[in-house]
C-alpha cells in the first residue's frame, strides 16, 4: 500500500504542479477563458489512461496462466524500467520544466484551441500512461483493493497539495520532496523488478523457481506474534517497500544488484548546474 501511495503522490503531484503551470501561464497572459481548454485535454488523457487500463487488463486475463505470468513479468520489468527513468529524468529537468510548458504553451496559443488541448493531453496523457504502467506491474501481484486505496489516497493528497501549491497557501521545497521520494521509489521499483522475475519463474521462461534464500512468508500471521516474528516481518516488508517475502535466490540478487547500481548513480551530483537538484519552487500563482 505504501508503495502504491508513493506512485500515486510523486506521478499525481508531477502531474498537478504541469497543470498549474499551464493554467496560471494563461491566467497571466489574459487568456482565462482558454483555461476550459486545458481542462478538455486533462479529462481526454485520463479517459485515454482509464482505457488502455481496462483493456489491458481484461485482454491478458484471457490468456493461458503461463502467458499471463508472462507478460505480467515482462510490464513488471517495463514498470521497473519507467519508474527509474522518471526519477532520473525529473531530477536533470525540474529545473527547466515550467519554462519549457510556457514556451508549447505559448505556442499553441497561436494555433487555437485544438492546439491548447492537445499540450495538456500529451503533458498529462504521459505521465498518466506511465503511472498506469508501474502500478499494474504492482496491482497485477495482489488479490486485494489495497494497491488502488494505496494509489488513490496519494492522488487525492497530491491533488490537494498542487491545489495549495499554485493558490500560494503553501510552500514546498520541490527539490527535497522529489530526491527524498526518489530514493523511496527506488526501494519500490527493486521491489517491482524483482515481482517480474518472480513470474517470468513462473512462466517458466527463468529457472530457479523453487530456489530460495529464506521465507519470511506465512498467510497467517499478518498480525504481530512473539513466536512467529518472520510472518509478521514478511507482511510488513510486502505491505510497505514491495519485498516479496519469500523471494527466489534469483530474485533477490536482481533485487541487490537493481539497489546498489541505480542507487550508487542517484547520489552522485549532476555534472553540470543545469541538470542539479532543483532549488525550492516558489508557488505557481495565477494572481502574481
């Protein structure tokens, strides 16, 4: 749930601070009326994101069991994949970000509605797919409403929060929620490759299934017992940072190998002052 929450909060307030940005860069230009046209194109790529979702979803639900451990796996690593390259990516061009809209944007307003609509619909239709992505890879591994309560309550929390952020109610340093998030999405993402592994075993298009370090798992024992602490820590793992629990010895060296390569590349400095850390944001208000 935890991790979900994450996705949810970074991918929901990534996409709030982009509308922000091309609301109240119309706002000041005097072109408040074609705000309408940002919201058409928003409501249009999330209706295009609900879709692809659904159908995916029912689409691999009618395969045989090995197909759908299969590409379940293979969305997995692709998730893995996505989240890794959305924190890399927001580091090196948060700083540029809202000069690079204004300038579409800016664009588009010369072009008419259709145009305006359409920014919005790529800005917001790309990080809608890739959310999409990352949590079908962890949804496709539980049984349960967890994951989409998990996702749900970060997308409310970021929606509020880019509300506040843009009327100027509140400040946040964007720069330090973006690295501290950044590292938490790591954790979840080794935890999403390592899922993808473990049902491309299934699958058996990997061996090693029946290899495994230790088991932490134990269906009951989800609440905390004095004589059986591992069920209760692999509950607690699984529920939080993704861990599966009873991991496969091929999963859990993917699993450290992912963690010390892309978490060894994140602490290093950008080389260059335009790729840095961004500093605090000022709030995106329409009125200044």
């Amino acid at each position: 749930m935890l991790g979900n929450f994450l996705i949810g909060l970074r991918e929901g307030l990534e996409a709030s601070l982009v509308i922000s940005i091309l609301v109240a860069y119309l706002v000041k230009t005097g072109r408040r009326r074609d705000v309408r046209y940002i919201w058409v194109g928003v409501g249009s790529a999330i209706t295009l994101v609900v879709l692809a979702f659904t159908i995916i979803t029912i689409a691999v639900d009618q395969l045989p069991f090995r197909w759908q451990e299969g590409v379940g796996g293979s969305l997995s690593i692709i998730a893995a994949a996505l989240v890794t390259w959305m924190i890399f990516w927001m580091r090196r061009t948060a700083r540029g970000l809202k000069k690079e809209l204004e300038g579409e944007l800016e664009s588009a307003v010369l072009l008419g509605a259709g145009a305006i609509t359409l920014v919005a619909f790529l800005t917001v239709g790309r990080e809608g797919l890739e959310t999409a992505a990352i949590l079908y890879a962890t949804i496709a591994n539980s049984y349960t409403a967890t994951p989409f309560i998990g996702a749900f309550s970060g997308f409310v929390v970021a929606a509020v929060l880019g509300y506040l952020i843009y009327r100027g109610a509140v400040k946040v340093n964007l720069g330090k929620f973006f690295t501290v998030t950044g590292y938490l999405l790591i954790i979840v993402a080794a935890g999403v490759l390592a899922y993808g592994v473990h049902d491309l075993q299934e699958a058996r298009f990997l061996p090693g299934l029946g290899d495994k370090p230790f088991d932490l798992s134990d269906p009951g024992a989800a609440t905390w017992n004095p004589q059986n602490p591992g069920g209760w820590m692999g509950t607690l793992l699984k529920g939080t940072i993704n861990f599966q629990p009873d991991p496969t010895w091929l999963q859990a060296m993917v699993w450290v190998v992912y963690l010390a390569i892309v978490l060894s590349l994140y602490r290093r400095k950008p080389k260059s002052p335009s790729a840095s850390t961004p500093a605090p944001v000022e709030p995106v208000n329409a009125s200044s």
